[in-house]
C-alpha cells in the first residue's frame, strides 16, 4: 500500500472507532504513520479525506451484502441474514464506518449522493439474485438490511438472529393476509 492507502485506511479505522466528528488529523496520523503534509497533498484537506473514506467503506458495505446472498438456496433468506450478521462480526470497522456515514450522509451531499449510488446498486444487484428478479423484495431486504445494522451497532446481543428474521417476516407476511408469501 502506498501513502493515500494508508490514509485511507486509517481514515476507516478512526471513522469506526472515533466516529466523524472525533476524528482529528493526528490521529488520522497516527494510525498511518504518515506525516501531516500527505493529507493535503493527497486528499487536500481532511474533509476530503474523510468524505472519499466514507465512499469507499460505503462501496465495501454494498460487496459485503452481495456476497452474503447465497446461490440457489431454498433457505436463501435465513442463509444471506446468517452471512450478513457473521460479516457483522468479521468486519467490524467496515459496518461502524458505514453507520457513521449514514449519520453523515444529511450533512455532506457528496457522501449522501454516492450513499444513493450505492444502494440503487444493491438494490439492483439483489434484485437479479431474488427469484423472479423481484424489485420491491429487494427494496425490502433493503431496508431490513439497514435497520439490522444499526439494532446490531446498538445491541448486537438483542438483535434478531436469521431465524428470527425468517420467522418474524413470515409472521408479517401471513398478518398481512400474504398466506405463503412468506420467504422459507
């Protein structure tokens, strides 16, 4: 990795343990083992640095998700939650960082329009997985996906598990007079 890598990364790294507005230049620094130039030589400022750190962890969120959804699987849905809550807990710094881009994303229109890109792409990409290429079922794991990350950033202990998931929508979806609508 050269310098800008490196900055990156500790970008990502203070964004998850620090969060935005505690993050500083020196422990961007820090955590680099750059010196304070490279920032604005490479990013121009911190800002920048900070808005490409919560794009490109962004993007990292968006392959995440289309990784955890399995092939061909009549248990998909409980096994793409189970893949998602285990990267979860494989990669912290990439989910803290994104929640905290989440938060940011009201104040900063660059990262709230790349945010934008970034789920119409897994959107788009969950919905060429989903049976039938469903666009309204992948809105919804959307969107499911989004509020599991932040019960999960909260309370990972009481968050739903997969099982609970699959077994609260079809609960949903029956409530809701969708008889066997509900995934398996």
């Amino acid at each position: 990795m050269g310098v800008p890598e490196d900055l990156l990364a500790a970008t990502k790294q203070c964004l998850s343990e620090r969060g935005y507005a505690r993050t500083t230049v020196r422990d961007i620094i820090a955590v680099s083992g750059s010196n304070l130039a490279a920032i604005n030589y490479h990013f121009r400022s911190k800002d920048a640095l900070l808005t490409q750190a919560m794009i490109e962890v962004t993007g990292e969120a968006v392959t995440e998700i289309l990784k955890a959804f399995p092939g061909d699987s009549k248990e998909w849905f409980e096994a793409f939650w189970g893949e998602l809550i285990e990267s979860f807990r494989t990669n912290p710094t990439v989910w803290r960082a994104n929640v905290e881009t989440l938060a940011q994303a009201a104040h900063l229109p660059d990262v709230r329009a790349r945010l934008a890109e970034g789920q119409t792409l897994a959107q788009r990409e969950l919905s060429a997985r989903l049976p039938g290429h469903d666009e309204a079922g992948a809105q919804v794991l959307l969107t499911l996906f989004i509020g599991l990350l932040v019960r999960w950033q909260i309370d990972p202990d009481s968050a739903p598990t997969a099982r609970d998931l699959a077994t609260g929508l079809r609960a949903v979806v029956q409530a809701a007079g969708g008889g066997e609508a509900a995934p398996a």
